[in-house]
C-alpha cells in the first residue's frame, strides 16, 4: 500500500496562511489524496480530496503536484481553530481497505 | 441528520470481560469502518465492511470481531478483553471507498 510522509509538526500565526506538505512517492494511479483533520477530543473531520488538479473548497486548498508525488494543503487564513493534527491519507477506488493513516502533523497557531 | 453515532462513549471493563461497540449511521452509506486511536498515535483501522452482510479484516484485526447485519450498524466486538485493547475507537462510514468519510465521536474504553 502506499504510504505518505508528514512533517511531524508546524507553527503558524493567527490569520496568516499554512501550508501543510505530504509526499506520497508511491502513490498509483487509483489513489485519491485526501486530507482530514483531527482536533482535540473528536474524531476525524474530512477537510478535502483530490485526484489530479487542485481542488478549492470552504475550508480549504489542495496543490497536487504535476507528477502526484507530493501534494499540499492551505489554509488561506489560519485561526485558532485550525489547531488539530492533520492527516494526509491516500484512498484507492477499488479497494475500501487502503484507508490508511499515517501519523499527521500537528499544527499549532499562536495568538 | 445525526451522522454516525457511537454507544456507548465511556466504558470500563475488566480483564477477560466482553462487550460490543455499536456504530450506527443515517447517511445509506455502503462502507463502515472501525478504528482505534492510543494515545498521541494515528489511527488503525480494525475491521470494515463494503456492505450489508460483509465484513474484512484492516491493519490490526486480532481480538475484535465485527457484524454487519444490518445496512446501518456495524458492531465490534471483544470476546476477552485485554489491557492492550485499551484506546479510543471511532467509527466512520463513506458512500464509497473513494468519498468523504463520516466519523463517529468516538468510545474510549479502558480495560483493568
């Protein structure tokens, strides 16, 4: 299965952007790239996913890089809210059983 | 819409003792999923299924048995449990394998 490679930790200030990298080398053709974020005491809220081109929704921006082996996520305007580990997961189509999660980053925001 | 809602959200157990975790969703989603998250880890997926009367084995299948009986639940169960199962287990449900998926709130047991 293929795995993604998170930085283990990121700080960022109140209202500016973040920017939260993975890279997925091993990534096939079948893989969706998914983005889910974690804050304290919940479980697992979906933030945004992607295939090929970037994706913008509410919440978020997705950049996948031209060759998939890499993608990142942006949050245009950090609040203290954002603070939450992130997990960059990649989804086959075909198979429901490649919901893997990797370790995450913990993002902090500072006031 | 209630999502996906986990019973119960506390239990206490002790060794060798057995109970079932019950997820159940409103959403008519195919695929349910169990994970269990120990502390300032990821989460591990147990158990899922890709429908009604389907069930499959994840990462870390050992000790836990699930059921599908019906579309909108999926049980986990402990037959005899044991310290080391002691961690927090979220349920999630998506429309298909690819899709959004919906996470539960979580059960955090502790076995003594």
């Amino acid at each position: 299965d293929a795995k993604t490679t998170q930085p283990n930790s990121m700080e960022s200030n109140e209202e500016e952007p973040v920017h939260l990298p993975c890279n997925h080398s091993t990534i096939s053709g079948t893989d969706y790239i998914h983005w889910y974020r974690q804050l304290p005491s919940q479980g697992p809220e979906y933030v945004i996913h992607g295939l090929t081109s970037n994706v913008n929704n509410r919440m978020a921006s997705l950049a996948i890089a031209e060759d998939r082996k890499s993608s990142t996520l942006i949050l245009h305007r950090a609040t203290l809210r954002d603070a939450a580990v992130y997990y960059c997961i990649l989804r086959d189509f075909s198979s429901a059983s490649k919901i893997i999660f990797g370790s995450g980053t913990r993002l902090s925001i500072r006031p | 819409n209630a999502g996906v809602t986990q019973t119960p959200k506390f239990r206490v157990l002790k060794t060798g003792q057995s109970m079932t975790l019950l997820c159940a969703q409103d959403m008519n989603h195919e695929y349910m999923y169990w994970y269990r998250q120990d502390p300032g880890m990821g989460l591990r997926l147990i158990h899922y299924s890709v429908g009604e009367g389907t069930t499959a084995k994840g990462e870390v299948p050992d000790g836990y048995n699930v059921s599908r009986l019906k579309k909108q639940n999926f049980l986990l169960g402990l037959e005899s449990a044991a310290p080391s199962q002691t961690s927090v287990y979220f349920c999630a449900s998506s429309i298909r394998p690819n899709t959004e998926a919906f996470f539960g709130q979580g059960t955090r047991l502790t076995v003594v």
